[in-house]
C-alpha cells in the first residue's frame, strides 16, 4: 500500500506541472509481450508465449518554457495506463519436439495472467535538433526507467467445463492430451478448451498458508505487485501533431509468482490443512498444483519437491507500436500569461 501511494503521489507531482504546460502528448500502442519465469520449454526466447497488449501513454508533462525557442526538453514525465497479457503452456508441442521431448512436459503447467498497470517513467529523449519540429528532423532516441503498481491474478486452463475431476486434462507420453489416464489403455484426444477458468491463488498450489511442520505459516502472495519498467525505442513525427514510435521495454518484477510457479509443490499435508474435510476439494488441489501426477509424491524429497526456482522473480518484456497525438489543450490567455513569467 505504501508503494502504491508513492506511485500516485509521483504521478499526481507530474500531472500538476501540467499547468504550465502548452499541451501533452497522448499514445495509444499495441503490441506483443514474451514471458521470463519459471515455466517454458524454449531456451532464452519463448515464441509460444507470445501474448497482446497493449498501453495509454500521457508524456510531455515536463516542456521547456516557450521563450527558449525549443519544442522539446531532453528530459520528460510520463504516466502509463497498461494492460499485458503473458501465458505459457508446456504440454503446446514447439516445432517437432512433442510430449517427453518437451523439456518441462512431464510438469505440465501452464497459466494465464492479465496485468493491468498504472506506471511512471522518467524519459531522456535525444533529439538531432530541440529547435526544429519532429516531422522536420531525424529519428529521436529515446529510453525510459520508472516504477509502476500491477494487478493481476494467474489462471489455469485445467478442466473442460466446470473445476470437477471428471472433466480433468490427462497429458501422455506421446504429447497428446486424453480424458483418461494412459494407464487405462483408452481415452479420447482432446483439446484445451481454452478458458481459464481455475484461479490459481485460490487452490493454494505451493501451500501457501498452511503450517508448516516447524510451526510457521506460509505467506500467501498478492495480486498486486511492484514492477519495473525499462525501455528504448525511436520516435519520428509524422506532422506537427502526430508521431510514430517503436519502442522495446522490458518489466522486472520484485515477486516470482505472476506465473503461481516459485518453490515447490505443496504437500499433502499442507492441501488437509487448507481444505480441512472436504476430500474432493483436497483431490482438485492436488490435481491442480501436479497435473501430470509425476511431480510430486506428496512428501518433501529432493526428486519430488521442486516446482520452480525461487532465487530469479519473474519478468516480460513488450515490443510495441505507438501512434500518439499531440493535444494542445491552454487557451491563448494562460498561453500568453505564462509566457510573461
């Protein structure tokens, strides 16, 4: 909560510069995001995670004063509406690597989160020339870094139909996902259905507040995180009011649960404490923190305990295209009475 204060006080200290501000500039972007966690089956680059989004821009909060004779000032405030989508599922085959090729396919998770974000960036933009228009001039540089709030909870696309075992995923060997185990010598191929319809945080995957059998709760993690925003991209003006940009950014987050995938898999013991007597909640649960039934036993054990790596938070990064507008917004009057400052 502290950290979300902050953040709107930054942002309200920048949107009141406003005042001595001839216009802004307004960027509606879109593009394509990639996934860094702890899932994924691909070396540094995943292409099955490619995922939309797409972001609300407001920049040109800090302006030189119109008597420099300059259009732009180096440095600059921005304020971002976004909304991200990252993704992956290690059961897609990738390429012709299917099933046990697949390194992460015997795990079988797979997730969904949508973030919606409300960031401040601190921005350097290098022009060729400050005193010329955009449209008049070279590309312009530019890089950003800044702090931002997100909101998002992971999701999983793990029953066809209603959360109820009958309509389970079964994933075998040979890369095909079935309604019934491959044990049984039969089932049908089936398809993802494609609905994220399990709310991971509510299942409590890695145990999460359960005691622990030293006496200690685990913490449960929040939908809200901190992230950190960085960037570079180019900027060229299209006419005295409208601006193409390409910009790169990447998002480093201070949680490693965006994907619900950081420790390991939650016991059995810690599923009793978090569905006490409900027996068909606790077989769910246990589905749905092992899907593939080969992760865990049930007991901690240096071959069974692990489902993610702790030490590295999760990240993505966003390739985008901007289209902004700029808004000249002071009438005449305020524009000659700051002039005379």
């Amino acid at each position: 909560m502290r950290a979300t204060l902050t953040l709107f006080f930054l942002l309200f200290a920048a949107a009141g510069n406003l005042n001595a501000q001839q216009s802004v500039n307004i960027g509606f972007a879109a593009g394509a995001t990639n996934y860094f966690g702890d899932l994924g089956n691909d070396e540094f680059f995943q292409g099955s995670s490619l995922s939309p989004g797409m972001s609300l821009t407001v920049r040109n909060l800090v302006a030189p004063h119109p008597v420099s004779g300059r259009y732009y000032s180096p440095f600059d405030i921005e304020a971002r509406i976004s909304w991200h989508r990252i993704q992956y599922d290690e059961a897609v085959p990738i390429g012709d690597r299917i099933g046990s090729d697949l390194r992460n396919y015997n795990r079988g998770l797979n997730f969904r989160n949508d973030l919606l974000g409300l960031s401040t960036h601190f921005s350097y933009t290098y022009y060729p020339s400050r005193r010329l228009p955009l449209h008049r001039q070279p590309l312009a540089l530019f890089v950003y870094t800044g702090v931002g709030v997100y909101y998002g909870r992971p999701k999983g696309d793990l029953f066809r139909g209603e959360i109820d075992m009958k309509n389970r995923y079964y994933h075998w060997s040979d890369g095909t996902l079935r309604d019934a185990p491959e044990s049984s010598g039969r089932g049908n191929e089936i398809d993802r259905d494609g609905e994220y319809e399990t709310d991971l945080m509510e299942w409590r995957t890695e145990g999460q507040g359960a005691l622990t059998e030293g006496g200690a709760r685990k913490k449960a993690y929040s939908p809200f995180n901190i992230g950190i925003p960085m960037a570079m991209g180019f900027r060229c003006g299209v006419s005295r009011n409208i601006t193409l940009s390409v910009e790169f950014g990447y998002y480093r987050f201070f949680t490693d649960y965006l994907d619900d995938v950081s420790d390991a898999y939650a016991t059995y013991k810690e599923i009793e404490l978090n569905f006490p007597d409900d027996a068909v909640r606790q077989e769910i649960a246990r589905y749905i923190s092992d899907p593939t039934g080969l992760g865990t036993n049930g007991i901690v054990g240096p071959a069974t305990s692990r489902r993610g790596n702790p030490a590295v938070n999760d990240s993505y990064s966003f390739i985008n295209l901007e289209v902004a507008y700029k808004l000249n917004w002071a009438s005449p009057r305020l524009t000659a009475l700051f002039d005379r400052r």
